[in-house]
C-alpha cells in the first residue's frame, strides 16, 4: 500500500477547508456545517482563504488525481489530521500538495481508532471520493468568470468604508472592465471622485442611457458650475459648462461670464497700437472673434499643402553641366563642388518648415490674446456640435511651394547656382531654390476672409550659413519665419520670430 493515497489527499482539502471557516467564520456553526453539502463548505473556505491557501486549494484535485486510488481509511485519518494541523500551526498551506507526514505522533492514535470492516473502509472510500469530485466541480464553478464577476461585485457592496470601497471599485474596473456590474461600479466610482470630470465624461459617454446617466449630469453640473465660481471663471470651465449643459440650471449666468470674457479679449486686440482697423486683414479678424464669440468657439483650423519640386545638379543633362562647367566662376569649379539639395533637404525639414507656421500663429495669438483663448489644431474634426447642430470652426489654408530655381537660355533650362563663400574665399556651390507662400483666411457661411501671399528669397540668407551641410534647412526655415511674421503684422498680431 502507497503510504499517500488519493484518498489521504481528498481528506487533506476537506479538513483544511473545514479548520479554515472554523477559525475565521464569524458566525460559524459546527453542527450546520456537518448537516450541509460538502461542496459548500468548499466554497465558503474560499471566501476566508489567503491568496496562497486559495492556490493550495485550487491545486489539490490535480495532484490528488496523480495518486493511486487505493481504499484505505488508516490515509483517511491521517489526512484529516493533517488539512486541520496546517491551520492550526499555521504551516505554510503548499504542504498540503506534498508527500510529507504533517501528523508525527498524532497518526498512531488517529490510525488506532480505525477498527471498521474491509466493507466498511470501501464504503468510506467511496463516499469520500464523491464528495471529492463534487469539490472538484465546485471549485470549477467556483471561478467561473460570472461568479468571480459577482464575488467582486458584492465587495463592492459590502465595503465598510471610503477607502475599502475605492479599492474594490479599481480592483472591479481593472479586472472586469466588461462585467455584469461595470455600469453601477462605474457610478460608484463617479461619487468617490466627485472632483474628477474624467470619471464624469467616461460615464457619460458609455452609457447614454444608462440607469445612472440622469443622476450623473446633474452632479456634472453642479462640479462644473462650482469650478467656475471657484476657478475664477476660468475660459475652459466656462466651455466645458456650455457645450454640456446649454439650458442648465446656471445658463444664464455662465453666458454672462462668457460674453465678458470675450468682451474682455477683443479689447486687448483693438488697444493694440498697430492694429489698423480698416485694413483687410484686420476687418477679417474682427469678424472672426465675433463669429467665434455668437458661437461659443474658441478653435480654428489649419491646413498645410505643399508641393516640392527640387532638382539636384547631377539630374540635369551631361550638355547642360558641361556648358556651366566651361563659364568661369571664379577660383572655385564647379565640377565636384555643388552641395546636394536631396541630401540636405528631407521630409523632416518639410515637417519643421510647416511647424514654424502653426507654432508661430499659436504664439502671435497667445502674445495678444490670454494664453490658450483661441487655439490652433492642425488636426480632428472641423466643427463642434453644439445644442445638437454643428458650428464649424474658422480655418487658414497654407500652401507653399519650394523648387530649384532656374535660368532659361534657348529653351533650355540651367541650374542657378549661388556661391557659398567665407571671408570672400568661395567654398561652394548651392542649387538655388525659389519658395512662394499663400494663406487663406475664412469663416463658415461668410463671405469675409483674408488671403495673402508672399515669396522667399532664401538667397539673402546664404552669408548667415554656419555649416554648409545645414545650408537650404537654415535658408528655407528663415523664409517661413519672415512670411509668418508678415502675416501675423498684417493681421494686427504679435510678430514672432524677426522681431518688431
């Protein structure tokens, strides 16, 4: 006979789960527990169990099944003893997977009190087994995915505390982001952090009809009104208060607010000195902040198209090169010496280019403007839906165009070169490269807007080149800051990158 049966095991589980609920059950009762279903008395173990003894517990039916099925009561006993001495001296609970005597001297005087029959021991050895694979099934059921979605659901419930119901509120958001319960756990979460409009706009927005959603705008509300009195009636408070609850209880007042904000800002731009209110641009941005005002808006739109049309040297034809090959530049040939325009001008220096162009407008406005009131995005929808219609939003289309530059001579076309020199010692060679600039300025359903061009000349910036590797990159970067500082004056704005 194996000295550690299946049977010794199957005792081991049931013991230690009966000792657990002895010794931790609130209002436990011997004599109930005896009378109900072995199974029971499994899962309510596992609800007063540690993590470590809940893995014991789950791992018992497999390594049980790896022992031999011999019918002996003596193992019964034993394991008995064995699943109440590893609560009872507090032994570490993976003992109990092992094939260690956890008894010593107790087993002569459990063993000795086993006098039954061979057919008594069978039948002991049955009953055992059934009701080891009815622990079995109950443990499964036990961790089904639904009952562990109720199990930390009713934690929830049961929380005694602000700070025990915070904990079982994340622990039911982390693990079960789609269970039974998420709605009502993701109000509750609402009420523990009624400071947070993230938590807010989260339920708000999965569940629109929701059994909470009517309870969850009004204590939105009301968080959102009380951050306007607090905040000093800050702009995004403000927004936020509309574009959500336009025939709120506070409407009236907060539209108040908002209109003396904006009143407010206008007037900073019109007390600018050199804002000439007649002027094209000007009457465009006077309507623009008017129209963004009646509407509730604070966003415009920008786009950028460009179109790069550069040619290297080497691309012309050999008859071409070598016609400039024969003329005289200077000490300086020409051949091995003309700085590549491909190499030197990449996709990431068209990106900083068109950067230059919204970094600079965002900055103009906030030097005139309180910082953030108008706001320029690049990209996301074109309008905002208020009180169920959509406003569209005020919008500046860039365009800009970058080649080589060209000299025609007899229908054929020859690269315009520039000479890069240092202290009048020429060093190099440049494609020269012509940029011209338009932006259009519009407002939706208006016939006002603003359009203005201009053209680079990159050349005059040649002499401020410190690394001839870094020539069209500095050349073409101080074009875009003089059209975007023309543009900004025009408009009654704060000239950004060349100073006043």
């Amino acid at each position: 006979m194996s000295k550690f049966t299946k049977v010794r095991f199957q005792a081991r589980l049931y013991a230690f789960c009966w000792t657990i609920l002895e010794t931790r059950q609130p209002d436990f009762d011997a004599d109930k527990v005896k009378e109900q279903h072995h199974v029971l008395t499994i899962l309510q173990a596992l609800d007063f169990a540690t993590e470590e003894e809940k893995k014991v517990i789950q791992q018992m039916p497999d390594v049980a099944n790896s022992k031999p099925e011999e019918q002996d009561q003596q193992s019964q006993i034993l394991g008995a003893l064995e699943g109440k001495n590893v609560v009872y001296k507090k032994m570490n609970p993976e003992l109990l997977l092992q094939e260690i005597d956890l008894v010593g001297d107790e087993k002569k005087s459990g063993a000795a009190s086993a006098t039954s029959g061979n057919k008594s021991s069978a039948i002991s050895c049955l009953v055992v087994l059934g009701i080891f694979l009815a622990i079995v099934a109950g443990v499964k059921i036990y961790n089904l995915p639904s009952n562990r979605d109720k199990r930390a659901y009713r934690a929830v419930e049961k929380a005694s505390s602000i700070a025990e119901e915070r904990e079982a509120v994340e622990s039911y958001l982390f693990n079960f982001p789609d269970g039974e319960y998420i709605e009502d756990v993701e109000f509750r979460d609402v009420k523990l952090n009624a400071d947070e409009d993230t938590d807010f706009y989260d339920y708000l927005h999965k569940y629109p009809n929701g059994e909470h959603f009517s309870e969850v705008k009004r204590l939105f509300e009301s968080f959102v009104h009380k951050k306007i009195r607090g905040n000093g009636a800050q702009m995004t408070d403000i927004m936020t208060y509309l574009d959500n609850f336009p025939n709120g209880a506070h409407a009236e007042e907060v539209n108040k607010l908002c209109d003396s904000i904006w009143d407010s800002e206008i007037d900073k731009y019109h007390s600018r000195l050199k804002v000439k209110k007649t002027t094209k641009a000007t009457v465009y941005f006077n309507e623009m902040l008017e129209y963004m005002k009646t509407n509730r808006i604070n966003t415009m739109i920008m786009s950028t198209t460009s179109t790069i049309r550069l040619k290297d040297y080497s691309e012309y034809s050999q008859s071409v090169r070598d016609m400039l090959e024969e003329e005289s530049f200077g000490i300086l040939p020409i051949k091995g010496n003309v700085v590549s325009i491909r190499e030197n001008f990449s996709a990431s220096d068209q990106t900083s280019l068109e950067s230059i162009l919204e970094e600079g407008l965002q900055s103009s406005l906030d030097s005139v403007f309180s910082p953030g009131f108008v706001s320029v995005r690049t990209s996301g929808s074109e309008y905002e839906e208020i009180n169920g219609h959509k406003v569209y939003y005020p919008k500046v289309d860039f365009s800009y165009v970058i080649k080589s530059q060209e000299d025609v001579f007899g229908g054929v076309a020859y690269p315009h070169l520039w000479t890069y020199s240092t202290n009048n010692v020429p060093l190099k060679y440049l494609v020269g490269i012509s940029i011209t600039f338009n932006a259009k300025f519009t407002i939706p359903n208006s016939t006002v807007s603003y359009e203005c061009s201009g053209k680079g000349h990159p050349e005059k910036d040649i002499y401020g080149i410190l690394d001839i590797r870094d020539g069209y990159r500095r050349m073409t970067t101080m074009s875009f800051a003089r059209f975007a500082d023309d543009m900004y004056s025009k408009l009654g704005l704060k000239e950004i990158y060349l100073g006043q």
